[in-house]
C-alpha cells in the first residue's frame, strides 16, 4: 500500500474545563480599590486599607499615551475649568467653587450677581453685606486646580472647601460641610 494514502486519524485531546480563580479550592475573590498616585498623601491613606478586607492597586495618570499625545495650549488660564477660590480684597475672607464652564464665565457670574444685587452667589452677598470691593478676576480669583466636570471635580471641591473651613476662613455654607477624616489626614501631611 502506499503511504500517501493512509493517514491515522486520532481525536483531538479533549482540554480540562477553564475555572474561574475565584472558584478554585482555597481561593476566596478579593476586593481590589484602585487609587491614582498623586503623592504620599495617596501612600498614607492607601496605609489605612492593610488593616481591611481591600486590597490596594496604585495607577498613574502619566500613561504613554498621555505623555505622547501634544497637549492643546490654552493662552489664557481662566479658559478652562476646575475648582477656583475667590478671595475678598478688603478682608480676606475666601469661597471656594467649581466650574464645569470656564473661570471666566462663572467669575462674570459672580460679578453680575454683585452689580445687581441677587442673592445667587455667596461672595457676593458677602462684598454687599459688608460693602467690600469686588476685584478684577487676575487679583480675586485663584484657580486651585484644573479638573473637567464629573464626580472628581465635586470631591477635589469639597476637599478645598473643608480647608478653609478649617481655618475659619470661608464663605460657603456651613450646612455642606461635614467632618471628614481623610481630608484632616491630608491638612495633617501638608
């Protein structure tokens, strides 16, 4: 017979059954809280999950991606949008805010609410209560940092708010504020 003709068939080896590594003896699944690095303030509260049930992962922002794409420049810094503070010329006294918008269009907010006298804007209320002077935004406003509009921007906001509450020295209402034990771990660290 010739060889060209004859071919042994064999059945594939059949492959064990994939289980999942939350169902494999021994294994209990893991909660996993992931934490961008911003600093030791992120190493000392990553510190206080060891003593919990949840596990710590670090990530950065700094991927290739981001650190290769060409980042637009904007020339004027009141264009873009974030957590801001506005702070009175006559006493010092500051409010902190966000804006989803740029910082100048909220700052001209503030200022229409002051020229006409509506009670829409804290600091506003504060200069005309207390007949201050209400300031050009380069002398009044301070950007305190850059973040688009979402649930990071409301935190990044109370946390600023809390700090100058903890100084007394803040505009906001007070009925927003509640204690909050991380953001004193983090003014204890500065």
């Amino acid at each position: 017979m010739d060889s060209r003709y004859t071919h042994t068939h064999l059945p594939p080896t059949p492959r064990p059954p994939i289980i999942p590594s939350s169902q494999k003896q021994g294994k209990t699944s893991q909660k996993w809280a992931p934490f961008t690095y911003v600093g030791r303030e992120t190493t000392f509260i990553t510190n206080i999950f060891k003593k919990t049930d949840i596990k710590v992962t670090l990530r950065t922002n700094n991927t290739l991606q981001k650190l290769l794409m060409p980042k637009p420049q904007t020339p004027d810094k009141y264009n873009r949008s974030g957590v801001y503070k506005l702070t009175c010329p006559d006493c010092n006294k500051a409010y902190v805010g966000q804006t989803g918008r740029s910082f100048t269009q909220r700052f001209k907010e503030h200022r229409s609410a002051f020229r006409s006298n509506r009670n829409t804007s804290n600091y506003a209320k504060h200069a005309l209560e207390h007949s201050h002077t209400f300031g050009p935004i380069q002398e009044t406003m301070k950007i305190l940092q850059y973040e688009d509009k979402g649930a990071y921007l409301n935190t990044i906001e109370k946390y600023y708010i809390y700090k100058e509450f903890s100084t007394n020295n803040h505009l906001n209402d007070e009925a927003n504020i509640t204690p909050n034990k991380i953001f004193d771990a983090v003014l204890k660290l500065q």
